[in-house]
C-alpha cells in the first residue's frame, strides 16, 4: 500500500463506476489536504491534456464536483481551475470550447462577492467566442454573458470587456458576431445601465472598411436602435451628442437625420424621422412607421403613406398584394424578403403601430407557412424571429399563437426548416425562460403527427441542454411528458428516453423521486409494461444526448433495425431498445444517434420492474405482494477524494449554506424503494425540494 505522501493518481483509463471506486480506495490512505490539493492539481492537469476524451471527463467531474457543492467548486484554488477553464475557452476543439462554456454558465449563479474575481481571466477568452464559427458554440457564449450580466457586481467593466475584447477585437468575423449578437445580450433588466462605450464602439464601427459589406452597417444601426430603446430617447441622444463631431455628422446622415433640426433633447430615430408637428393618435403612428421602416433597398421608393394604406399598421398594400399573389411563386418569394425587411428595421414607433395587431399577423404569419415553396416557409420562419426579438418580453401574451405557428412545420423532414424552429423558441426561452414556452409546448405532445411529438421532445432536450437546471420546473416536467414513453412510435420512446435522461442528470440521484413516481403512472397505463425497466436501462448507460454544431440533438443510443445487420458491429441490446422496438414505425428520427465516450450520468442501481426482462428478474427478491415491483439492492455511489469531507470546510467558509445533492449520496434504486414505500404507505404527498435542480 501506498504511503501517505504518495500522489493521487487520476484514473482516466476506466468507466465511471471504477474511476469512482478508484477514488475512494485513493481517499481512504491519504490525509483530505493532500487528497484535496493533488486531486485538484490532477484535473487541472487533465484540462490541459491534448487528449480529447480526458479533457472532456476531467469538465465532467468538475460539473458533478459543482453539483454536490451547491453549484460552486470545491474553496482550494478556485482562480486555478477558473484559469484553466478560460484556457479550455481557447481550445482547438470544438467539444472542449462548449462544454467549458456550459460548465461556467452553470457555475456563474452561485459564485456571489467572488463571482467577479474568478470571471477576471475567463471574460477575455469568452467574449471572442462570440464570433466561434460553431452556432452552438456562439449560442452558448450568449447566454453565459447574459447570466453573467445579470450576477456582476461590476458591469461597467464586463460592458468594457465587450468592447475591448470583442467590438475592437483584431479579426473583423468576430467583430461582425459581436455586433448581431449584441441586441440578444441586452435586455429590458438593463436599462439603467451606462451603455455609452458600447455604443460609441459601434458608431465608430460604420466607418471600418474591414467590415465591409452593408448589412454590416444594417446590424450596426440595429445594436444602436437596441440602445437607444433601452435607455430612452434623452440618455441616447446624450451619447451621439459625445461623438466627435465628423462621426456624428455621418451616422445622422445614415440615419436621413438633419444635424440642424435636432437639439440635444430631441429624439434621434436610427432610420430616419418625418419633420413636421407631432399629432396624436394611432394613424399618425402608423403614417410614420411606413416611411421610417421600409428596407433599405427600397428607400428610393415612396413609402410614406396614409394609414389606409397599411395593413397590421406597417406594411404597405403592395406588399401584401405580392404576397398574396397565388399565380406567382417568384413575386410571393420576393414579397416574403421585403416584409423580412420591414420588420427587422422596426424601431420602436414602428413597433407601437403593430403591437394591436400582433394576433392578427401571427395569424397570417400561419398561413405563409402553409405555401408550397421552401424558401418562403423558411424566411417567414425568419420573420417569426425577428418579431420575437423586436418585441421581446412583450411577445409574451402572443406565446401560444407563436408555438401555434412554429408547430405547423415541426414535421418537416428538413434540417434548414427544424433549424429555423429550433432557433425561434431558443429565442423565446431566452427572453422569457423556458418554464412558460414549454408549458405551451408540451401540448404539442397529444398532436396527432409523431414526427411533431418527437421534435416537441427534441425541443424540451435541446432547452434543458442549454439552460440551467434552475430555470425549469423539473417535477412538472416529469409528469407532462411520461406518457411519450408509451407513445406508439419508437421514434417517440427513443426522444422520450433521452429526454428523461437529462432530466434525471438535472435532478441528481438523490431527487428522482418525481421522476419514478412519474414513469410509474407511465407503467401502470395501457401497454406500459416493462417501461420502467426501459427508463432504468436507460440511465445506467450514463450518457447523454448533445447539441450538434447545427443547434439540433444528436441521440446517445442508437437503435438497431428490426433485423440483425450482418457483418457491422454488434448491435445494442437491454430493455431500453427492447422496449423502443416493440413501437411500431422506423426510426424516421429527426435527431441523429451516436455512441458517446463521455460518461455524464454516474452509475445508477439496478433494480427490478414490472414486466421487466428475465436477465434483471434473477436480482429480484421473491417474495413481497403479488404485482408490486421489487428493488434490488443498489450499489452505493461515492464522491470523488477531494469532497469528502469537503462539507465541514465549506461549513466554515459559507456558514449554513446547504450544498445539494446530486448525484452522490442517494442513487435511482433508493428512489425507487422510497417511492414505492410512500404508495404503499398511502402517502399522497408530493413535496418539493427548493433547490435550483427542483426548477423552482
């Protein structure tokens, strides 16, 4: 046996369950100090591997590290890690950029006084991953600054950060990310903040010749509109006042503005104002916004119009003729574009004449989506997007016509179309959380085409990806989407399974206790045997579904055809596919099946099921009444050497702070007994942990 000074060694060559076992053969010899610094040295060490696979386990167990501490990492060399993270940031690989980024998104929440300290080193790697080539990558990026906007207790110089290391950064690609990125990273919570660096950032970035094409100039003038809605018309005619007086003069020429006939207290519109007197009422808004917010393209023509001649308050009748022009495929697609033009250059005047219209146009919206040609169902798709972004927490009393709309194509068999979906209720998430949007969208789950069901699911995966777990209401969760384990289709159990995965993930071991209770009522409805066996299969493989660099989800199991294949790879076997085969239908997936090497759920107990297959029958006591489910005995899972006794340390560096349980103290099998002691008790109690992980 090895003496106490011996270094740990950080087993990678080994599934979960032995590098955990491997821990704590480890722990038992070694004295916690030097467990805790060698360990962490260890990971640290792993971080910086070349090896993809051990970078990737090495984010793994600082995930499940932070989980048990209450979503912070253990109090020996936080800067350390926080160091070697932003290192990852920068990573060649694609995998080791996102996961890292998910990794801090996740941790940003419970850092507190010491949040800002630890984000110094990671700020200035994340801010150029605005401009990532990989969608998701950049979609990641967003959100962790948009959290980290919301926990700083400095944002004078993250907004300095952006700036700097993003707006002013050497390569004009991620200059040109960082500028159409901008409007989803400040929203209304924002508004009194100081936003003038940013925005004389962006005024001085019309005049880079690097940047070239004028849709640049177009994303531009949107980030300044963004401002100067968010502050008010007085603060942002205030920062173009500071301009020098060359740069000023040439962005109130883009903006069709006249130097001369507005005073440091006048509005300063970004595409352009009527001169005149300002009368009251709706058609006056509604005249303005059909001249202020005609595409670019067209500035030539006249579209300073009465209101009679606008529908939905600010599109002009041509238009809507084109539109609706059914002998003509090519007017209807060049109409579509213009309409996309209209709506992305609404500012607020504009948006004022179409917000008691919004229902009627999302209705027409809907019809679009009905028109044979592809490229009209994508851009107005497209449009779906920007009036989302454009109206921003306001869209959400038009949330169930908008899930309405984008269930209409969730279908469709292409890849750009579910994309575009895809991309929407991200948006809609994001501005408004994911716990409302997926309350309408988990009613998508009863619709009658099981490609809808199955990329609603996919959907509900691709959020609980993205998002924190704190964000969802995990327990409600459960309950909305067990039947689809008993769907049909296996293209639907599949997504079901993968779907309770991850919820399972973002429960913790120790509070499955809704979920069982779920997959059970699951079990005891028509045809429903063997499905608990099939969810507990399920876990135990101990890898999770991800998000593919398209934004869409890729599965962790594949599933066989009916039929043997000859001469390929054995194919995947145990009650989970069992129970996926019995549906009927071929895969017709719309999310793609891999193999992952990356453990991300610990080992969770076997135990037994009705209806479960023989090979876990013979683990199964004998006795007990006739149909109940008889659990086996689970095998104890353990923490990794540096948490063991990591709860009096924490005591005294975080006083009654309470760290919760995840996956470490309780596994699926003891949530299986202790739901089926409470049914047997009579117990009709469903308590809910407060935790984050509950989603509440």
């Amino acid at each position: 046996m090895a003496g106490p000074g011996a270094k740990v060694i950080y087993p990678r060559n080994t599934d979960a369950s032995s590098t955990s076992l491997g821990y704590v053969d480890h722990f038992k010899i070694y004295s916690k100090e030097n467990v805790n610094h060698n360990m962490e040295d260890d990971v640290i060490e792993e971080l910086r591997s070349p090896n993809l696979a051990r970078q990737l386990q090495a984010l793994d167990d600082l995930r499940l590290v932070a989980r048990r501490n209450g979503g912070t990492l253990p109090p020996h060399k936080q800067k350390t890690v926080f160091d070697a993270l932003a290192r990852c940031l920068s990573d060649s690989k694609q995998d080791v950029r996102l996961r890292s980024t998910q990794l801090i998104d996740e941790l940003i929440p419970q850092y507190g006084d010491n949040l800002d300290n630890c984000m110094s080193t990671i700020t200035p790697k994340l801010v150029p991953n605005l401009g990532d080539p990989t969608i998701a990558i950049r979609r990641a990026t967003i959100q962790t600054l948009h959290v980290y906007m919301k926990y700083t207790q400095n944002m004078h110089q993250l907004l300095k950060a952006i700036v700097v290391y993003g707006l002013d950064h050497q390569y004009p690609q991620v200059r040109k990310e960082v500028i159409i990125a901008l409007p989803m990273l400040f929203t209304p919570e924002f508004s009194q903040e100081d936003f003038f660096n940013v925005a004389h950032s962006l005024a001085k970035k019309l005049l880079d010749s690097n940047l070239g094409e004028d849709k640049v100039k177009e994303h531009i003038l949107l980030s300044l509109e963004k401002i100067r809605n968010l502050v008010g018309d007085k603060v942002y005619n205030g920062y173009i006042q500071q301009l020098s007086t060359p740069l000023r003069k040439y962005y109130l020429k883009l903006t069709n503005n006249n130097d001369g006939q507005n005073d440091k207290n006048a509005s300063l519109s970004i595409v352009g104002q009527r001169s005149g007197p300002d009368f009251n009422g709706r058609a006056h808004v509604a005249e303005q916004a059909a001249f202020e917010y005609a595409p670019s393209s067209a500035n030539q023509q006249n579209y300073h119009q009465s209101a009679a001649d606008l529908k939905f308050g600010v599109i002009p009748h041509q238009v809507m003729d084109k539109l609706n022009d059914q002998t003509n495929y090519k007017t209807r697609a060049q109409a579509v574009e213009e309409l996309k033009g209209i709506l992305r250059e609404m500012n607020k005047r504009a948006i004022d004449a179409l917000s008691p219209n919004v229902f009627d146009f999302i209705n027409y919206l809907n019809n679009l989506l009905d028109d044979s040609n592809f490229k009209i169902t994508t851009v107005t798709l497209e449009i779906l997007g920007i009036l989302v972004e454009k109206f921003n927490i306001a869209i959400r009393p038009h949330l169930k016509p908008m899930i309405g709309c984008l269930t209409k194509r969730m279908g469709d068999n292409k890849i750009v179309i579910r994309q575009a979906i895809m991309k929407v209720v991200m948006q809609l998430m994001q501005i408004l959380s994911p716990k409302p949007v997926l309350q309408v969208l988990t009613e998508n789950l009863y619709n009658r085409n099981s490609r809808t069901r199955q990329e609603t699911l996919n959907i509900i995966i691709a959020s609980l990806l993205t998002f924190p777990s704190y964000d969802f209401d995990l327990h409600i969760l459960c309950g909305s989407i067990a039947h689809t384990l008993v769907d049909p289709k296996r293209q639907v159990r599949q997504a079901a399974l993968e779907c309770f995965a991850v919820i399972a993930q973002a429960m913790g071991a120790g509070k499955l206790q809704s979920l069982v209770q779920a997959v059970d009522r699951a079990e005891l409805s028509n045809e429903g045997d063997g499905v608990m066996a099939a969810v507990q299969a399920r876990l135990t493989r101990r890898q999770l579904p991800k998000l593919n660099s398209d934004g869409l989800v890729d599965y962790a199991t594949p599933v066989p055809s009916s039929g043997t294949t000859r001469g390929g790879a054995p194919a995947p076997s145990g009650p989970d596919i069992e129970w996926i085969l019995l549906g009927s239908g071929g895969s017709g997936s719309s999310a793609r099946s891999y193999r992952s090497e990356n453990l991300e759920l610990e080992s969770l107990a076997s135990n037994s099921a009705r209806s479960t297959p023989s090979n876990l029958m013979q683990d199964s006591p004998s006795h007990g009444p006739v149909g109940r489910r008889h659990p086996s005995a689970g095998k104890n899972r353990t923490k990794l050497p540096w948490e063991d006794e990591q709860d009096n340390i924490l005591a005294d560096v975080r006083g009654q702070v309470k760290p919760r349980t995840t996956w470490g103290g309780e596994d699926f099998g003891n949530d299986v007994r202790r739901s089926l002691k409470q049914k047997g008790s009579g117990s009709t109690s469903n308590s809910r942990d407060g935790s984050p992980d509950n989603g509440k």
